[in-house]
C-alpha cells in the first residue's frame, strides 16, 4: 500500500483503526462497530501536535471509512482526536 498518493485535504487526518479495539453497540434499526484508537499515518496542512506514527483515541462517529489493498484506513478532522496516547519510553 503506498500512502504517499493519499493527498489530504487541508485539516484532515489519515488514521489506521487498530486491531480489535473496535466497540459494539445497538439501536432500534442496526448495530454499528466502532472503532476509537487508531494511528496517525497522514496529516494535512495547519495541523499542528500530531506527526505520523502518533496513537490516538478518536470519535468516529463522522470519519470516512475506506479500505486499500486490504488495510483498514479512516479520514478524520483534529475535532475528531479526544486524545492523543503517549506511550512510556523504556
């Protein structure tokens, strides 16, 4: 997968989902899966505190959802990130 054609739009975000961390929940009419943390693969333009490989937990509720060569991968805004996780140093 080459994600370098990926050309983001100014204020968007390219996320990987990570694996089996998505959530399960029911309405009346269907069922969604969500999925809330994922990595930063691709950042567009005035996007400042993120760089690529950044883990973040995320609201998915209005990201675009696609798939390539069978890799999961997401779109979002910054307003989407509700956090970013800083993982410890050894």
């Amino acid at each position: 997968m080459i994600l370098s054609n990926i050309k983001l739009r100014t204020n968007k975000i390219l996320v990987q989902p990570e694996a089996n961390t998505s959530s399960s929940f029911s309405t009346e009419s269907r069922k969604y899966d969500r999925k809330s943390i994922a990595y930063v693969k691709g950042i567009g333009d005035d996007i400042n505190g993120l760089k690529v490989g950044d883990k973040v937990i995320y609201d998915d509720s209005h990201s675009i959802d696609f798939t390539i060569d069978g890799v999961s991968l997401s779109i979002i805004t910054p307003e989407d990130i509700a956090a970013k996780i800083v993982e410890k140093e050894a």
